[in-house]
C-alpha cells in the first residue's frame, strides 16, 4: 500500500504544469530524434543535458525520460514507412512492418507497433513500480564487493549476450574504463594516463562520447548506406486501432511473452535492440505453421519486436534507478545527467529524494499514455520530418551536436572529441566492437574502480572479498556463468560435433 | 581497405593504446601501497585486458585470410565521396568555429553546404542557414544563458 501512495505522490509530482509541459516536449522531441536516422535516444537526451542545467531534477529527468519513450514509439515510424529503422531497436520491425506497409495496410502496421509498445511499457513501468523500492530496499545492504559483483554482472552480459565478437566486447569495455580513468585519480589525487597534456586532464566527458558515436558515427553510416527515401504515406484510421486489438487478443501470447523478454533484456543491461531481435526469433519459432508469414507482414512480427523494445526500454530504468547501473545507453546519459544535478544515483535515491524517484515512476506512466496518444494522433506529421532534404538536415545535425558536445562543458576541445568519437564509432560499427558496454563504461567507471578498490582495501588485499559474502558470491559465480557463456557454447557444440558426424563415418 | 586489413590496422591501434596505458600503470605503481591498492592498480588490469583482447583480434584477423567477407571493403568505394562530403566541410567548420565562433561558423557552414552540396536556391540556403542559428543564438544565449565558443574574434563580432 505504501508503494501505491508513493505512485500517487509520484503521479502528482508528474502532473504538475511545469512538469507535464517537459513531459510532453520530451515526448515531441524523442519522437523526431526517433524518426530521424542518426540522432537516437542517446544523443538526444546528451544534447539536451545542458538544457536541463535551468530546471529542478525532476522535471529534467521527466524530460530526458519522456524523450527517451518519445524516441522509443519514434523508432518504429520511420521503419515501417521507409523501411529505414530511425533507431537500432527499430531493425527488427522492417521485417513484417515494411511489408505490410507495403500491402496497403501502413495505418495498421503503426498501430499494431504503438499498442505493442505501449503494453511493453505497461509491463516496463508495473515492474517498475512494484520491484524498484523493494530493490532498492535490498541494495541499501550493499557494499563494495557486491556494488563490484553487480557491475561484472551487468559487463559479462554483454560480453556473453550481446556482441557479435565477444572478444572485441572486452576490448570497447576495457577501452571505456581507461577513457574514464584518465585524469585525476579519486582516491590518491595523482594524475593518470594524461602524459603531460592539459586537455587530457580534464578526462573523457561520456556526454560527447554518446554525441560522437551515436550521433556524429551514425550520420556518416547514414550518408554510406545512401539516404533514399520513398515511403508510404499513412493515416491511422479507427479500423487500424480495431484491427489491432484483433490482432493483439489472437496473439496474445507473443505479445505477453516479447513484453517479458523485453523486460528480462532491459533489466540485465541488454538494452531494447537485442530484446527486440530475441522477441522476434521467438515469435517466428513458435508459430507453428504461420512460420511462413513472417517476413511478409505477419502482424505478431510486428507486435512481438516492439513490445519488447519498449519493455525493455522501460525496465532499463530499474537498475538506474535502485543499483545506479543503466539498463540501456540512454538510460546511462539519464544517469549522467543525475550526477550532473548533483543526485547520487542508487539504493539511497529511494530514501533521500523519494519526490524524484516517484516523480520519475509516476512520469513514466503519464510520458507512455501521452506517447501513444501523440503518436497515434500525429505519425504522419512526424513522417514528414523525414522528407527535408538530406543536404538541409545533415548540416543542421552535425551543427546541433556541436553545440551540445560543447555546452557540457565549455571546452572546445570536446567539439573536436566529438568528431573523433564520431570517425571511431564508424569504425567500431562496421567491424562489431559493440559501443553500449564503451559507454556504460566510460559512465560507471570510477564507481567500479572504487568499488574495486574498497573491497580491496577492506580485505587487505585478498581477492576472496569477492566471493565471500554470499550476495557478491552469486553475483560474482553468475558474471563469470554469462561472461564465458559464448566460450562455454562453443566447447559445447564442438564436442556434440564429433557425436554428429559419428553415425556418417 | 578491406574490412580484414581495417581489423587489423585498428586492433593495432588499441593495442599501442593498450601498451601506452600499461606503461603508465607501471609509472604510477601497479601494486599494493600503505593505503591500498595504488592509482595504477585498475589501469594495469585495463592495460591487460586491452593488449590480450587485441592479440586474440590481431591472430583472429590473420587467420581469416582468404575468407570472402574479409576481403569485402570496409567502405565502398562509392561511399567515400558522400563521406568525406560530411567530414571535410564539418572539419572547416570546427577549424573556422576557432576563429570567429560558432554562430558566425554554422551560419557560413549552413548557408554554403545547403547551397553548394545540396544545390539548392540562394534564398533556401540563406533563409535557413541564417535562422536556424540565430534562432538557436537566442533561445541558448539569450534565454538559456548557455554560452557557445566564441573564437578568437567572436567577442568583438559581439557573440
């Protein structure tokens, strides 16, 4: 009951003026990034961080949140109409979004992906609402050796779940970790890995890494693919909201089945675009012998990717907010932005800023109805951002991130960084060196090092600090489980291999 | 380049950079001191992580010689020009952004790349590439009170 008094205080938070009018921007503006090829989630909410200097923490973390729902719903217009995914978590619904558009029914296949979000927010936020204080209540008892557990945790997920080359993976986290220590040492004061140069003093600011890679790196991956676009134009009529919940009451497994997938990948820092292909995959291996009709338009191919991105998306938020790791890149740049306003991110968040917390929970309710509500009111008005000319957007891009790398904090050597994350991130792109753990690492690096180092200093030197209290235990025994998962599998199958082979021989 | 030599040309990269870092883990004192574990401790285990990973990617790269996606290009040859279309004229703007500031360098940068890349009108290119900065001039100086670089002159131009 607690808890539901706390949501209605939250509720209330979210619902005053000022807070409603950043919900709602936050909604418009995450919908355009969304739409837009090469300005995501992430780097929307990096750019606006500086905006969010002005305002109470709360209502910039309704903004940055609201933006990230906004860009979450976005994702999926472009996708469909253009067979562009605006967002990577928007790839897997071109499989059956664009070719039912192609069918004539691009009104359904909008609909179909905006409900499909909106339950995976439904599942998102009740988990949310319900598990947070009683994580977070858990938390309270961590110490340093299971703050450390809890970050292996969340890096092993993605070396074993999420890379292409698990290998590769390793290498961008470690990368992270030494951007982030670069500069002055927080517990000896001596300076690190800054070789004399001023500018590097100063450290990496995650911020315009997130404006480099995502953004800066995405529009020259944009320009490389060539930017046609030739979409469908479509209204989303009541029949396309009817149809939908035809569709949603016949498949109502996938879609509760994606919605928890969805919510399993945001907790454990998959992120919405691994959640989305997994939902997807499952989708199409439990349908029997509609197995055929996907990849054709077959609408629990539509349904079953969103509903998982967004609860994925969504649920990220509960390990921001109750352990301080993010779930999702975005929701790492939310978590700098914490730090920025000053809020220590963790169990204590519950106890200390109970308005802000809430306020945030009780937003993420208000942000996903007002989303569905935008988009399915206005998709084809967004749709058209798209059609400005490249040559008018592109500039307009790379000047808007510029000043956002700049503003964080006035230097202009953060600009120049900017582009260098930029010409990095097509590179680490095109050759699979996943860039959410980089980031996740550039973020939570002097947390993990501290944590690290604490329980060292707590044990006088003894690595068994890690294994011997029993929650660091287990956290510790699964980190290792998932980080060696792909090496595990691939002893796994090459000794069933030779089994195989044997009846042949 | 093909997607095989980029591999391996980058992994190299990381792997000096790994190198780098060990170096300065070493300096700094990888060990155990009176109060703990010292400021080099985490950049030497980093430094580790980073040269092995590298290595693995390095023999990983050689082995896969002859293997036809490595020897796809990691660029297509008809994407560089739509490229370096992006990076060069952002390049001169930073570079222009020193001198006179941002505002006064996105609204050269916007007005020329909107006429002379996209082959637009004058009146286009001006009417946004003036504007659009402007505008944002007085939503984030005037408004915001966020400053931009002013460039070496751009306190005189009075941004």
């Amino acid at each position: 009951m607690e808890i539901l008094s706390n949501l209605a205080m939250g509720l209330q938070v979210s619902l005053q003026p000022f807070n409603l009018l950043a919900a709602v921007a936050g909604i418009v503006l995450g919908v355009i990034v969304g739409v837009l090829p090469g300005l995501g989630g992430a780097n929307g909410c990096a750019i606006l961080i500086p905006v969010t200097f002005v305002m109470p923490p709360v209502s910039a973390v309704i903004l940055l949140s609201c933006l990230y729902w906004g860009a979450l719903y976005g994702g999926a217009i472009c996708s469909i109409l253009f067979n562009i995914p605006g967002e990577p978590w928007a790839v897997a619904v071109t499989f059956d979004g664009y070719p039912l558009a192609k069918k004539g029914r691009a009104g359904l296949a909008l609909c179909l992906s905006f409900f499909a979000h909106s339950v995976g927010a439904l599942f998102g936020v009740v988990i949310l609402t319900f598990f947070a204080p009683v994580i977070a209540a858990f938390a309270l008892r961590f110490g340093p050796p299971e703050t450390f557990g809890v970050m292996m945790v969340t890096f092993s997920s993605f070396v074993g779940l999420v890379g292409r080359s698990p290998m590769k993976t390793v290498v961008a986290t470690a990368l992270g970790f030494t951007m982030a220590a670069v500069g002055i040492d927080i517990i000896s004061g001596e300076l690190r890995l800054t070789f004399g140069s001023t500018s590097l003093m100063g450290g990496f600011s995650f911020i315009v890494a997130v404006i480099g890679l995502f953004g800066i790196g995405e529009i020259f991956l944009t320009v490389e693919e060539g930017l046609k676009i030739e979409g469908f134009k479509a209204n989303v009529r009541l029949a396309d909201i009817a149809d939908t919940f035809r569709a949603m009451v016949r498949y109502p497994r996938n879609v509760v089945q994606s919605a928890l997938v969805g919510c399993w990948m945001g907790v454990m820092p998959g992120g919405a675009t691994p959640a989305s292909f997994m939902a997807y995959g499952f989708a199409k291996a439990g349908a029997g012998k509609e197995q055929e009709e996907f990849g054709q338009g077959h609408v629990a191919g539509v349904l079953s990717p969103e509903a998982a991105a967004h609860g994925a998306g969504t649920s990220a938020l509960l390990p921001m907010i109750t352990l301080g790791i993010p779930g999702s890149p975005t929701a790492a740049v939310i978590l700098g932005g914490l730090m920025i306003w000053g809020l220590q991110p963790g169990p204590m968040l519950f106890r200390d800023h109970p308005d802000f917390v809430w306020g945030l929970i009780g937003s993420t309710w208000i942000g996903n109805i007002l989303g569905l509500v935008v988009v399915v009111a206005f998709a084809p008005l967004f749709a058209s951002v798209l059609r400005v000319p490249f040559p008018i957007l592109m500039p307009l891009l790379i000047f808007i991130c510029a000043m956002g790398a700049y503003a964080v904090n006035n230097r202009m050597i953060d600009v120049w960084y900017m582009l260098l994350f930029g010409v990095i991130g097509y590179f680490f792109k095109k050759l699979d060196y996943t860039m959410a753990p980089m980031l996740l690492a550039l973020v939570l690096g002097n947390l993990a090092e501290s944590s690290m180092r604490q329980a060292l200093i707590m044990s006088e030197g003894s690595v068994w600090v890690f294994f011997r209290p029993p929650i660091a235990l287990i956290l510790m025994c699964l980190a290792i489980l998932i980080g060696f998962w792909p090496l595990i599998r691939a002893v796994r199958d090459r000794m069933r291999r030779p089994l195989r082979a044997a009846p042949r021989a | 380049m093909s997607m095989r030599a980029a591999d391996l040309a980058v992994a190299v990269i990381i792997l000096a950079i790994g190198v780098v870092v060990g170096f300065d883990a070493i300096r700094l004192g990888y060990g155990w001191a009176m109060e703990g574990p010292r400021a080099g401790f985490f950049p030497f285990i980093l430094a580790l992580l980073i040269v092995g990973g590298s290595l693995f990617t390095i023999w990983q790269a050689i082995q896969r010689k002859g293997v036809a996606r490595a020897n796809k290009p990691l660029t297509p040859p008809e994407a560089i020009k739509p490229i370096l279309t992006v990076l060069i004229p952002a390049v001169l703007m930073l570079l222009f952004t020193e001198i006179v500031g941002l505002y006064v360098a996105a609204i050269v940068y916007l007005t020329g790349y909107i006429k002379w890349v996209g082959d637009f009108r004058w009146g286009t290119a001006l009417l946004i590439g003036v504007l659009v900065p402007v505008a944002f001039y007085i939503v984030f100086d005037k408004i915001f009170l966020i400053p931009m670089p002013q460039g070496m002159f751009g306190a005189r131009l009075g941004f």
